[in-house]
C-alpha cells in the first residue's frame, strides 16, 4: 500500500551525510510508490538540499535559520513541527546517529506514533514492511511490524543500501526559520575536538585498538594502517580508559556503534560490551597473541601474533600492492 514517507536528511556543515542517503533509500522501499519528502535543516543547507533534490521524490525542503548552526533537539523539532502538520506523513525515515536518536523520539511523540529504532534491514512483502533490528547487545535480531500509521523508523549508518535513484530534478523549498522568543534551550558554544579522520561511523574499514596496543604511542601503527586504508581509528573501553586514546574513538556499548565493511580489531580481547559495537561488520578481522581472545569467536579471520609485528608488516605489504596496482 502506497504511504506518504517523510525523511529527516542529515548534513554536516553544510555537506550531506551518506546516512541521509541511505534513509532516503530506505524511505523509497518503504514509500512502495506513494509520495517522499525530505527535509534538510541547518543554518546553510541550499546545497546539501541540491544535492538530494538530484534524487527523484516530491519535494526537498530546506529550513535555514543561524539559530540551527548547532544541533539542539527543541530548535530542531520546531523547526521539523510544521512540516510534520504539512505532510501528515504515514512514516518518518531517519538515522540512527547521536542527533536522529535524540530527535525521534520527539517525533514520535508529536504524531503519537510508535517508533522502530536501530534498522539494519526492511523486507516488503505485499505491503507490509518487516523491519530486522539487533537485540541484547547485537546477540540477537528481531524482526518486526508496525500495524498502523504513523510511524517513526531509525536506520543504522553502514547498512542498508544508499539511494541508487539518480537524474531527478525536485523542487527545492528554501525555508527561514526564527527562533521563538520563548525557547527553553540555546547552544551557547561548541568546542569540537580535532579531527582524527574518517567518521567512525561512516566509515567503510575501521582500525582499531585494545589494551594489547599498551600506550599512546603504540596506536602509531595501527593509524598508519588506516592511511593505507583510508579508513577510520576506533578503540576499546579499555584502550580509553586507559588513557592511549581519546573516548571519541570508543567503540562499544558505551561508544559508537559501527558496522564497516571491514572492522581489523588490533589487541582487542572482546568484551561482551565492546561486540555490541562492531559485531555486525560485514568482515571481522583479528590480531590478538590470546588464541584464547574471545574476539576470535566472531571474527572471519584471526591471526595470533604480536600486533606490533603484524600490523607494519602489514602496512607495509598493502604499500607495495597499491604501489603496483598504480604502475
């Protein structure tokens, strides 16, 4: 059955995320040939929304204010509240990112709608919509159904397949907003920490380190991995707590949540709370000298050794066939 399927289209200082992509994907299944919106919201989002406009759909609306320079959930959904009483959507798409989880359930609770949280996978079986979500920590899935509408789903970053709709030409809506007088909260001041790559959780191939990486200096080899690679650094609680890394790059129940294509775990033992992170990567590979490490349990390919050995050598063997895959 056709459904009117609203997307929250995530950007970042201004560029599109792929996360909105892959919502925008999701919402077309779901949408099974009914109407799509999508909204973009920030201070400058003209070309983010540009961007998506090139993906067929209905329409792309763009709200732009100075007040939503920085995320904060009410400037968010008062912005997103009048587009909600606009479209009367069936279904919300959104990510399941820091600001998706913390916007929709706003969302749910201005349409009264039930929420599907943490999306890994939708099948459409004659109109129906049966939605594959992680439970107990990644051990387990459940497959479920929403019997009415509306309804609010958040999708995973990494997992279902981008919107391949190419060659649109959608109307653009620019739309200003002001902040109201009476606003409960404002951001005041962002400190943003120093890039250390790739997004974590876009990222395609994640490297990443345990307590066996042993100090600061010892994430050295695994960072010159991801150079090679072109991938991102993550951690372990462990490696965090232990002061080697920044707790920007934990991984984990208690961090982010990750599911690369490829996800190389360097002295990572694997504690039940670090797999709740990563243990839905397509490709897990291990590096540990505990052949007894339950991080072997999960992963595609081990290998038991000394990490400060095998990641160079590595390194060094990726170099090479790079190097001659360019001659």
């Amino acid at each position: 059955m056709p459904k009117k399927v609203l997307v929250i289209a995530e950007q970042r200082d201004g560029k599109l995320r792929q996360i909105a992509l892959e919502a925008l994907g999701a919402a077309r299944a779901i949408a099974d040939g009914g109407s799509i919106v999508s909204v973009v919201i920030g201070s400058q989002v003209k070309d983010a929304a540009a961007e998506l406009a090139q993906h067929p759909q209905d329409k792309v609306i763009a709200i732009e204010g100075d007040s939503l320079a920085n995320y904060d959930s009410e400037h968010y959904y008062l912005a997103l509240r009048p587009v909600l009483d606009e479209v009367q959507p069936d279904v919300v798409v959104l990510g399941h990112t820091a600001g998706g989880r913390d916007l929709a359930p706003k969302i749910s609770a201005a349409l009264d709608a039930p929420q599907v949280s943490d999306v890994v996978s939708l099948d459409v079986q004659g109109g129906d919509v049966l939605f594959k979500r992680p439970i107990y920590a990644g051990k387990a899935f459940e497959t479920k159904r929403v019997l009415s509408t509306p309804y609010v789903v958040t999708v995973r970053p990494n997992n279902l397949p981008a919107d391949a709709e190419q060659g649109g030409s959608t109307e653009v809506d620019v739309r200003a907003f002001d902040e109201p007088a009476d606003v409960k909260t404002r951001v005041v001041n962002v400190q943003k920490k120093a890039s250390t790559g790739r997004d974590l959780t876009e990222a395609r191939v994640v490297v990443s380190g345990g307590r066996g990486v042993k100090s600061a200096e010892g994430f050295k080899p695994l960072y010159e991995l991801a150079e090679v690679l072109d991938a991102a650094v993550g951690a372990s609680r462990a490696a965090c707590d232990a002061g080697y890394c920044d707790y920007s790059l934990q991984i984990g129940q208690t961090g982010k949540v990750v599911t690369p294509d490829v996800y190389i775990a360097c002295g990572i033992s694997g504690a039940i709370q670090h797999l709740a992170g990563m243990s839905q990567s397509k490709l897990i590979i291990a590096i540990n000298k505990d052949a007894e490490a339950p991080i072997f349990e999960i992963a595609d390919y081990g290998v038991v050794g000394d990490l400060f050995e095998i990641v160079p050598k590595l390194t060094e063997k990726l170099r090479e066939k790079m190097a001659a895959a360019r001659a």
